[in-house]
C-alpha cells in the first residue's frame, strides 16, 4: 500500500491515487503506458522532424497492421470520427476543407442507426454533419437505410458502442453503402483488444475505422488511429494538424505522442493477449472466492470475455468482470464507499445491471487484494 501511495509528483499536487476497476476510462486517465512507450517518448522528444514525414511513416505502419490501404495517427478517437466526418463531406478539396465547419451547399448527411446514438455524435457535427437517424432498439429495416440515402447523403456511421440492439448488421450496410457509392465510417474506439479487431472491419469493407490509442493499445490517452482507404485518409490528413486550414488543428499531436502510440501498436502485436487475460480473470476470482468467504448476503455475477474473438463487438466483452449488488447499500452508496480514501477506489454504475461493475484490465500486481479487502470491510 505504501509503494501504490509513493508518487511525489501527485502527492505534490495533492491529488489522490485511484485504483482503475472502471476499464479504460477518460474520466481515470484512459490505462498505463508500458515502459517502453514512456521511454520512446521521451527519446522523441530530442530532436526535432518534419511532421508531415512523421505522420506518413506512422501512417504506413498503421495500414501495415490494419490491412488498410492508409493510416493517421489523432488526437484520441474523438478526434478521429471528427476527421472521418470531415474527410467524407470535402474530399481533398481545399476550399471545402476551408469552408468547414460551414457545409451550406456541400453534403453534409450522414446516416445512423438511433441504436448507435452515444454521447460522442458531437465529434461527427464538430464537422458540420447532419444526422440521420434510422431503427430503433427493436430494429432497423433495410428499407430505412435506402430510402434515406439522397444527394445530400455524405456517409453512413457505424458504431460498436454500449448499445447495439436493433441495427443491421455491418456486413449489409457496407454492401447498401456501396451500391450507392458512399463510405461507411466505423467507430471501434474501445473494441481492442483482441488484435483480430484491427483488421476486422476494413476486411469487411469499412472506408474508414477509428480505434483509441489509449485503452487497450496502452498508448498515450491522447491518441487514437484512424485507417482507410488511402483517398479518404489523405483527405482526413488534410483536414487535420500540423496543417492549419482545416478544423483539425484544435486537434493536434505531438511528435512523442506518434512515436508512443506506433511503439504501443507494435507491443500491442506481439503481446500475449491469453496470459493477460488469465490474468484479469484470476484478479476476478480472487476477489469474488474472499467475499464470499467473509461476506453473506451478497450478489455476485461473474462475467467472462468470450473466448471468440467475433463476439467481442462492445467495450464490456474485451474484458471479464464482475457485477455486485446487496441489499445493505444502493449501489450509488457501495460506489461512494469505494471512492473514499486514498487510494480511492473507481467502479462503474452498470445501468445495465443491479449492482456495481468492478473491471480488473487496469490492475497493478496487488490492488485485486486491497479492492476485495476494502469491499469486505464495508459489506461486513
């Protein structure tokens, strides 16, 4: 406990450590950058390039990984569905790039399904898009999707988020997509791991697909990959910093954050995904086999990550976890508990479930036993 405490430059601040049992969350810091990536940072910081060179050489690894024809590294997945929206509304036309985020006479729709509505559709309207929104959670007809493409259409969005009830399926999008002529954008910022996902949808025949940098690739929070075709990429590059006459610039990344996230990518890669899967499992177990040795009256689920990596298709599947409940405390009031002290102690309030969600993909080697300690203290 007193090594997870010793950190001068927060204890300086006075800010509290947290221990992550929320997954790879914004709000938290995103996950923990390996030493090798921290230490190609810093080695990048010494020297000084040519940007433009920079992101074309990352780019070319991105695609090498992806199997896309083109990448771009962005300043996290936000940045990067702003950038896919940009791209498809002006093309490498620079006085469309210019005129952004004004799409008066441009197409400027983009078509969702309501089921993929999350609190991220402002990074395609930063753009100037117009959404279109089909379905429902009950489902969506093939129908709705055509008869809503018309000359003002820009794309189609596809999202893998929280909620997926009631969309058509991927593979049919991108096939009504292209009988028209538009591209399909992907959002599958927290869909890594497995690694099969990185090539996934653009072997589907997605024009575009954006991952975050700072979740399961364990590169730098800021970042996130977006790969494509090479025509809608190099539009996107357009748009985007270090060049200044597009709305991208807001959304700059620096040359140590290039070099950290192509190192992540490549760890990334050649990682052992099962070991560290194992892993986070027996985190789960050992916390779920101490309360229910010390603890009556509690509810546990106990949640597995499927073992094929073709039904991970949410952020909840990429990782095991648990769920708690009981009848002493509401579940806001076992979350606040948990957050009081130092460290504090971060779990996500499921919705989705009765209970607490406790994620064990960001652990250090021995907070699984301080987190099953402390929900032991306050359940008994």
């Amino acid at each position: 406990m007193d090594n997870l405490l010793n950190n001068e430059y927060y204890n300086k601040l006075g800010v509290r450590r947290v221990i992550n049992c929320a997954s790879y969350l914004t709000m938290l810091g995103g996950s923990i950058m390996p030493p090798e990536v921290t230490e190609a940072m810093d080695k990048a910081s010494e020297w000084f390039v040519d940007m433009k060179e920079l992101n074309m050489a990352a780019g070319d690894v991105i695609a090498k990984f992806t199997g896309a024809e083109a990448g771009l590294v962005t300043a996290g997945a936000a940045s990067a569905l702003m950038l896919q929206t940009a791209a498809c509304i002006t093309g490498t036309d620079p006085k469309k790039i210019n005129q952004l985020p004004d799409t008066n006479g441009l197409k400027n729709e983009f078509i969702i399904h309501r089921s993929h509505k999350t609190n991220y559709d402002h990074n395609y309207r930063n753009a100037g898009a117009k959404l279109i929104e089909i379905g429902n959670t009950g489902g969506t007809h093939t129908w709705e999707l055509e008869s809503n493409i018309n000359e003002k259409t820009a794309g189609i969005i596809y999202v893998y988020g929280p909620k997926q009830n009631g969309a058509i399926d991927i593979e049919t999008t991108i096939k009504i997509a292209h009988k028209n002529q538009l591209p399909v954008i992907v959002d599958a910022a927290a869909l890594l791991p497995p690694v099969e996902n990185l090539m996934k949808f653009t072997q589907l025949g997605a024009d575009m697909v954006a991952f975050s940098g700072g979740k399961g690739l364990r590169g730098p929070q800021s970042t996130g990959i977006l790969c494509g075709t090479k025509e809608l990429i190099n539009a996107a590059y357009l748009n985007a910093a270090p060049n200044n006459e597009g709305i991208g610039r807001v959304s700059k990344v620096s040359k140590e954050e290039i070099i950290g996230l192509i190192t992540a990518l490549e760890l990334f890669i050649d990682r052992d995904h099962s070991t560290i899967m194992k892993k986070w499992e027996q985190d789960c177990e050992l916390i779920i086999d101490q309360i229910n040795s010390k603890v009556k009256d509690v509810n546990i689920k106990y949640i597995k990550s499927p073992k094929d990596p073709n039904l991970i298709i949410d952020e909840d599947s990429t990782h095991p976890s648990i769920i708690i409940s009981s009848d002493k405390f509401s579940d806001q009031e076992l979350e606040e508990k948990l957050a009081e002290g130092n460290p504090s102690i971060r779990v996500r309030n499921t919705f989705e479930y009765n209970g607490i969600k406790i994620v064990t993909s960001n652990f250090h080697s021995d907070e699984a036993q301080i987190v099953a300690e402390k929900l032991i203290k306050i359940l008994s």
